[in-house]
C-alpha cells in the first residue's frame, strides 16, 4: 500500500471538489441520549466524580461514559451488563508518547474492561508529512485494542490539508471512528471541521465531536455536520434542555 500517494490523492480532491454539506435528520425520532459519551477526564477527578458520572449515564441511558484510564476498573465495574459503554483515552492528551507506550496502555485498559479506546495522534508527526509514521502508530493501536479505536486528530492544530491527511490515515489503518479533540487543546469541535472530517472518511467510518459541546443545539448542529458520536461533559443537561 502506498500510504503517501492515497493521503496525497485525498488532498488534491479536497483541494478540488470539496462542498461541506448539512445532513438531514428526523429530530423527533431522535434519541440524542445514545450518541452522548458522558465525559469526565478533568485532572482533579475523584472516583466519587466518576461514580457520579456512571450514576448519570446509567440513568439518562448514555451511549458511554468516557473516563482516563486508572478509572477503567471502576466504571466497567459500574456500567457492567447495562448497555452503556466504558470508553478511555490512549497517549492522551498530547499523543507524543511512544507507540509502545500507547500499545501497552491499550492493551492494559482493554484488559481492564474498556470497551473503546480513543486516542492521539503524533500531531509533529502528521504536520511534518511523517505519514508512515503515524499510520503506523494508529494501526498499532488498532490491532492491540480488538475493540473499536477512535483517533483523536486534535483539529485546532491542523491546516484542512492536514485534518483531511489524518482521517485518511485513520482509516487506513482500521479505525472506527475519528475524533474532533481532547477538550485540551486551544479550541474544540466546529461544525466545518466535523463537516470536512465525514467527507473526508467518505461515509466509510464514523465521527465523534467532542470538545467545548455544551448545550442540545450544538450537539444537534454536530450530528447534522455528520457526528455519529458527541463527547461531552455535559451530557446532562443537554438531554434535559
């Protein structure tokens, strides 16, 4: 596979044809409560937080629950048999550790009950056109999981060219799912990035916005750019509106 000329292939057409499109969706047979991953990966979490966000996601039926990974045990423990998943974050927030580190980490949550695992790309390396390099790191990550791989592509770094470079590596290498941001970056999800990134996987993998969605419209603007999944710490009171 010539992981250069595809990513190189996609920008060009980008450069040429792309027109950001608006989906169609039917809001009142909507069950927004399922694209929702209930979020918290604050730095000051406690395991009485985490409880209280399993509790939540538990009640308002969430599609999962989205913690860092010491707290896996914890939530799975929680959330066991209910419908609602446990998600953590790999290489997060920066996406610079090794890919040996990342595998192991994956390896160590999805062993833990992780039931997705979202994690970073090397950003330096997707902006110095390391393709292989990041590819290579994503699919590492991929095949060590077994359970479906987000790929947090951190938008607010990157030119077009280079979210568009990262949604193809992503889905090169088996990811299920590409990924706005990590909620600690300069900025969150837009709509035009979610937009682009859905075009950009040709319909053929999904897309999670995550990052500053704090109110129903803007989940609703984020499924209507092409989100299948919203990471929100602010599930609750989106649902409630």
């Amino acid at each position: 596979m010539d992981i250069v000329k595809f990513v190189e292939e996609k920008i060009e057409k980008f450069l040429k044809d792309y027109q950001p499109k608006t989906l169609s969706i039917d809001l009142d047979n909507l069950n927004i409560n399922r694209y929702i991953d209930h979020t918290n990966l604050k730095p000051t979490a406690t395991s009485d937080d985490i409880r209280q966000f399993c509790n939540e996601a538990l009640e308002y039926k969430f599609k999962g629950v989205c913690v860092n990974p010491s707290f896996v045990p914890l939530a799975s423990d929680i959330l066991k048999g209910s419908g609602v998943l446990t998600v953590t974050v790999v290489g997060f927030p920066l996406g610079t550790t090794s890919t040996a580190s990342k595998v192991s980490e994956t390896k160590w949550v999805v062993e833990n009950g992780a039931q997705e695992v979202d994690m970073v790309i090397h950003i330096g390396k997707l902006k110095e056109k390391d393709y292989e390099y990041v590819y290579n790191d994503i699919k590492a990550v991929v095949d060590a999981a077994k359970v479906p791989v987000k790929v947090i592509i951190e938008t607010c770094y990157l030119t077009d060219e280079e979210k568009v470079a990262a949604c193809v590596l992503s889905k090169l290498a088996g990811a299920k799912f590409v990924k706005t941001s990590t909620g600690f970056g300069t900025a969150g999800a837009k709509v035009e990035d979610v937009q682009l990134m859905y075009w950009a996987v040709d319909g053929e993998i999904e897309v999670k916005a995550s990052g500053g969605i704090r109110t129903y419209e803007d989940a609703i603007n984020m499924i209507k750019a092409g989100a299948t999944r919203v990471g929100t710490s602010s599930g609750t009171n989106i649902v409630k509106r």
